[in-house]
C-alpha cells in the first residue's frame, strides 16, 4: 500500500542540520522471553532471534504490581509505578478519596486516571517532534485528579498537558477509547440484519449467489462491501499479504461527526444459502489529540481493530474448538482475525512514521497478550484435564502468534534502520501464566465476619471492615471513604487479621492458596510501587493455576469455564516478567541485568537528551 500526501501537519524541523537522534519505543502486549522461548524459536521468529543476539537486553523487567495492561504501560510511559503516577489497576481505584468507596473504580486504561506525566508529552513539551500510536491513557491529557481537595499544582500540570497537545508537533492516535461495535459472527440467514452498536443504525448482510455475500448500511445500501467465500487460511502468514480474504472496510458514519471501518470474513456459506459463517470485525473511532490528526489517520489506514475474534471463538461460533473435538478450523479462523488487526497496525505505525518523521514514536501492539490468554492454558504442559490434541494445537497456535510478532517487530526495525540514530527500545508490560481456579479472597473474609454481602453478592460497607475489590486487592474500609467504617486507630489490627485468614486458606490437599502477602505502605511495598492514593492495603500472590476475583458468593474455589492464560500476579513472580532490550545500528549485542519497567522513560529521554517526564522515579540503563 502507498502513503501518499494526507491532510496532517508535517511535523519534520524546516530546516535539518545534524540527522537528529530519533527513538521508538514499542510495547508488545504479554511480550516475556520465557514464553517466546518455549512456543517459537530461531526459525519461526528470527527477527525475535537476532534481537537477543544483536541487542543489549535485560535478563528480565519488574513490571508493575498489579502486572495487568493500563499499569504496566503508565509505569513504562511515565517512569513511575502506580503510586505516584495514579494508574494502579485496570479498574482503578477512584478519586477524591472522602466522596467515593473502596469499590468505586474509574477505567485505568482512560487518561482521567493518569496522574503523571508520559514521556511522549514530556518529549513534545521540550520541542522534540513526537507520533504516539495507541499509548494507553491517551490521546487526552492526564487527569491529576486530585486525593482529596482540588490542588493548583496538579491544576498546573494539567494545563500544561493540554497545552502541549494542542502543538503541532505531537500526534497522538488511539481507539480503544471508543468501542462502537465489538466482533460477531453471522451464522444463519435470521441473522442478516443486526443493528450497528447504539448509533441508530444497522448492517444487513445478503447472499449474492454461491460464493458471495454483500454487507450494506441499512441507510444507504449504496455504500456496501463484497466479500468472498474462500477457505480457512492455514499457509504461513510470512511471505504473503495478511488477512487476504478479509472484505474491503465498510465505512460508517457515526453521530457527532465520528466515523468508523468494518471488515469481514467469509469463511463457510453453504449450497441451499441456508447457513453461513461470516465474521463481522470490530467497529472503533479514532481518537486523537487534534481532530485533522483522527481524519488523516482515517483516509490513510481506514480503521483498526482493537482485537481479534477471540470472544467469539471461546463461544464456539467460529466452530468447535480442539478440545471440543474440532479440527483446528476454529483455531486458525481466530487466527486469521489476529492477522487483520496486525495489518492495521502496521498500516498505522507505517503511516505515523512516513507522515510525521518523529524524533520520538510510542508503538503499541496486543500480542501475544490475546493469543496467550486465548492458548497458554491449553498449551502450558501443567494444566490439567487437557487432551494432548488439544495441547498441540494450542502450542501450534502460539507458534504462529510469535511468528506474527516477528514480522511485526521486523517492521520496527526496518524504520529504525531508515533514520540515522535511531535507537528501537522493546518492551511489554507483563508475562503470563496458566490458571484454570479462581480463588475468591470475599467469601474468605465473608466466611471470618469481616465482610458482609446479601445473596447476590453485593458488599454491605456499613458492615464491612475489608473488601477485596476488582483493583486486584484488599482494602481496608476506613473512616474518611465514603461508607468508612474502620477508624485509623484500628487498621494495623484489621490488616493483621486480613492476613491471618487469608493465610489460613487451604486447597482440597491441605496446600496453602495465597502464597505470599505484600503490604502498601511498607519499604518493601514501596519498592514495588503498590498502594498510593488509588490503589489498595494489601495485595496477595497466589498458588500455580489459581486467579482470584472480587465475588463474595458461592465456595471458595471455583474452576474457570477453562483454562487460559493470565497475569495481574506479584511482579516479583519471574513469569510475569516481560523482556526488556534495545537495538541500534552497529551496536554490539549483551546482557544487563534486571531493570525494571520504570526504567524506560528515562532511557528513552537521555537518549533524546531531554529530561525524563516530569514525575519518573526510574533510570536510564541504556548508556
């Protein structure tokens, strides 16, 4: 595909004397050497290979704790784990302290919870020229939400922010803010019609004849798509173009002026017409930190999907997986969704690269996060209950997941290497490991008196000295939260019996469940970065093959529907440890040693030779 000339403003120096010094610093989402080492190897992901021999790589990266996505990446962006920058779990704890509960949250992936600065403000702030390509916490300006009363510093700072957005050397896109349709599959012709999110409006599809269906608005029949039957893909995706028998997008207007672009697939459609299987992409907007940014991004890449046809797969609507005595067709169907959502990105990054020529590029990509939740837990040799066919077929997944990574991560390379002093900096927020338990800390403080819940679950605070939350932790319910009950004399004494029942929890053999306690507010606690005004008291580790959540109803331990891959575990656990390395042109590739996920802002600034964002705690390893 051809990037031709869009209506954006350039952000290249007028005038360019010394090549500047230029840095890309991308995230793969889940991205750990362990996993890649154990489901690819040097012939299946060779760029992945050569990376480890050519560049200066850590032996491993301390994420942040929770290890979970909006967390990982404000601690990578902002240099600072969650209880200076705010991000502290995927379903943030919420701010001001007195006016909301210890179960009020706010989505840590949305940039009202961003109590910091990103690097890739703090870069433009200095005049560098910057592209951010789906960063969490963005394309707004980080909230500050203030603790308990309004602060002028932190009024300061947000003005600041918004001010540096509104330059023209900064371009920030991302869609994950605004999820207009998720992914569907149509399998009947009772189907055909469904209405298109909330918008007020609605697709219809129709068979053509034996080997074509027509997508069209419901509106405008006259903007339509054709797509084409053809078979399941299972060849290599290196080598080839990716998503090939995906439709052309079907753009949708939106209300307020908001657009967004749908693909589809069609993978099976019978003789008689009377069945069919038709995979219905993902509808997101946009966003950017100015408006002509969003609409060049529009007319160059014409949409991204956030996501792969995951959900729709473990519902069985891509057919029968292995484990359920499938073939593999369904497994290599979501597969072929996976390669949609990489063309789009890397028609973005390609765009954003060409388009502003930055000196800094924030990247982004969701795997293997996706793929891994999807397989590791059917792939993963400890889980049980699982047939070998089933296990091979994950594993072959995963392979080929780690071989799309390789092609995408081939492409950063290819454009650091089209800039002079480049430096390409590699990352992910977390590892992964297999769970097929869930533990439930509620019902354990239910059981002990410290928590009260009706029978549909819902925590009485009035009667409530502790509650897990859906942050990842357990909270102590003091006086001063709304719904407080626990004075300040009286939380050592309630934490300590937190922990002495937690403790005591035992698995049907007599093995302990929670495996490890850390408390906020302690040095230990400190160094990993847990607590702060929007995080919680005290945060667990938990026994191989169990996750936890925040139900306070039913046994203690329930089976997951199945097994899957999962994280949000102790960053001092090494399987939540995401990789960590650098390349450059001519560079000689080694080992460091642990660094931590804080570190990277830093680096990146001094390599720009600017100051590190504002609040970093972290510090530049990459000399």
């Amino acid at each position: 595909m051809v990037f031709g000339a869009l209506a954006a403003t350039p952000l290249r120096p007028a005038f360019a004397q010394a090549p500047p010094r230029r840095a890309i610093l991308i995230s793969f989402d889940g991205f750990s050497e362990q996993r890649v080492r154990e489901y690819a190897d040097s012939l299946s992901a060779p760029v992945i290979w050569s990376m480890f021999h050519d560049g200066v790589c850590a032996e491993s990266v301390r994420p942040a704790f929770p290890s979970v996505t909006p967390v990982g990446h404000a601690s990578i962006y902002t240099g600072a784990y969650g209880n200076v920058n705010g991000v502290s779990a995927s379903s943030n704890g919420a701010l001001p302290l007195q006016t909301t509960t210890i179960l009020d949250y706010i989505d840590g992936f949305s940039a009202r919870s961003l109590r910091a600065e990103p690097i890739w403000i703090a870069a433009a702030r200095q005049g560098k020229s910057v592209f951010g390509h789906f960063p969490t916490q963005a394309p707004q300006p980080p909230g500050y939400e203030p603790v308990t009363v309004p602060s002028p510093a932190l009024d300061s700072a947000r003005a600041r922010a918004v001010a540096t957005l509104a330059r023209p050397n900064i371009a920030v896109v991302n869609m994950y803010n605004d999820l207009v349709a998720p992914a569907r599959v149509v399998r009947s012709p009772a189907e055909m019609s469904w209405a298109f999110g909330d918008e007020g409006d609605s697709l219809r599809a129709r068979v053509r004849d034996d080997s074509t269906v027509v997508v069209e608005l419901a509106r405008d029949p006259r903007r339509a798509v054709i797509v084409h039957l053809a078979p399941t893909d299972t060849t290599t995706p290196r080598g080839r173009a990716l998503a090939r028998f995906f439709s052309d997008p079907l753009r949708v207007d939106l209300a307020r002026g908001r657009r967004t672009f749908v693909y589809f697939r069609l993978f099976e459609l019978s003789h008689d017409r009377s069945r069919l299987l038709l995979y219905v992409s993902e509808a997101r907007v946009i966003q950017a930190n100015r408006p002509e940014v969003a609409a060049a991004y529009d007319d160059a890449v014409h949409g991204v999907p956030g996501n792969g046809g995951g959900r729709p797969m473990e519902r069985g609507e891509l057919g029968p997986r292995v484990q359920q005595g499938g073939d593999g067709s369904a497994e290599y169907r979501y597969m072929e969704t996976v390669e949609l959502v990489m063309r789009q990105f890397m028609r973005g990054t390609e765009w954003g690269w060409r388009t502003y020529h930055p000196e800094l590029a924030t990247d982004y990509f969701p795997y293997p996060d996706e793929a891994l939740h999807t397989f590791l837990g059917y792939a993963d040799p400890g889980t049980p209950n699982v047939s070998n066919a089933a296990r091979a077929n994950a594993a072959r997944m995963l392979k080929r997941a780690y071989t799309m990574i390789d092609m995408r991560l081939e492409q950063m390379r290819r454009l650091a290497s089209s800039e002079p002093n480049t430096r390409l900096f590699v990352t992910g927020e977390h590892g992964m490991r297999p769970a097929w338990l869930t533990f439930k800390p509620n019902v354990v403080l239910r059981t002990a008196g410290i928590l009260r819940a009706d029978s549909a679950g819902k925590v009485d605070l009035a009667h409530t000295q502790a509650a897990a939350t859906r942050g990842g932790w357990i909270s102590v319910n003091r006086v001063g939260r709304k719904g407080g009950i626990v004075s300040a004399d009286s939380v050592d004494a309630v934490l300590a019996r937190v922990e002495r029942v937690l403790r005591a929890a035992r698995d049907s053999s007599g093995k302990p469940i929670v495996t490890a306690i850390f408390r906020a507010g302690t040095p230990a606690g400190d160094s990993l970065g847990i607590g702060g005004p929007t995080g919680g008291d005290l945060y667990i580790g938990v026994a191989p093959g169990y996750y936890w959540g925040p139900v306070a109803t039913g046994p203690m331990v329930d089976p997951l529907a199945f097994p899957h891959g999962e994280h949000g575990f102790p960053s001092t656990d090494f399987d939540m440890h995401p990789l960590g390395c650098m390349l450059e042109a001519g560079g000689i590739g080694k080992r460091i040693g642990e660094i931590r996920s804080i570190d990277f802002a830093p680096s990146v600034a001094e390599w720009l030779r600017i100051s590190p964002p504002a609040d970093a705690r972290g510090r530049a390893v990459w000399r």
